[in-house]
C-alpha cells in the first residue's frame, strides 16, 4: 500500500508540473506574442491533462 501512495504522489506532481510548465509558456508566449511558444505551452497541458486520464488511481 505504501509504494501505491507514493506513485500516486509522484504521478501528482509529474501532472503539476507539466500543468504549471505549459501554462507558464502559454503566458509567455501570449506576452511576446509568439505562436510557437503558445504551441509549446498547448502541448504541455494536453501532456498533464493525458498523464492524468492515464495514471488515475
């Protein structure tokens, strides 16, 4: 049960991360108004928002 917890919790902060990273490169990206960092960015949080549909506990 212990190790279950613990994947859970670092599958977690994997999705934060992601989530957290993509939409500070859509901010950016939207600042400089530069499409290819908004593309990034995009990519980012379908990465988080896929990681999250595939790993739910």
């Amino acid at each position: 049960m212990h190790t279950r917890s613990r994947q859970t919790r670092q599958i977690r902060q994997t999705v934060l991360a992601l989530g957290a990273a993509g939409l500070t490169v859509i901010a950016t990206g939207a600042a400089l108004d530069a499409l290819w960092l908004l593309g990034i960015g995009v990519w980012g949080v379908i990465a988080a928002m896929a990681t999250e549909l595939v790993y739910r506990p």
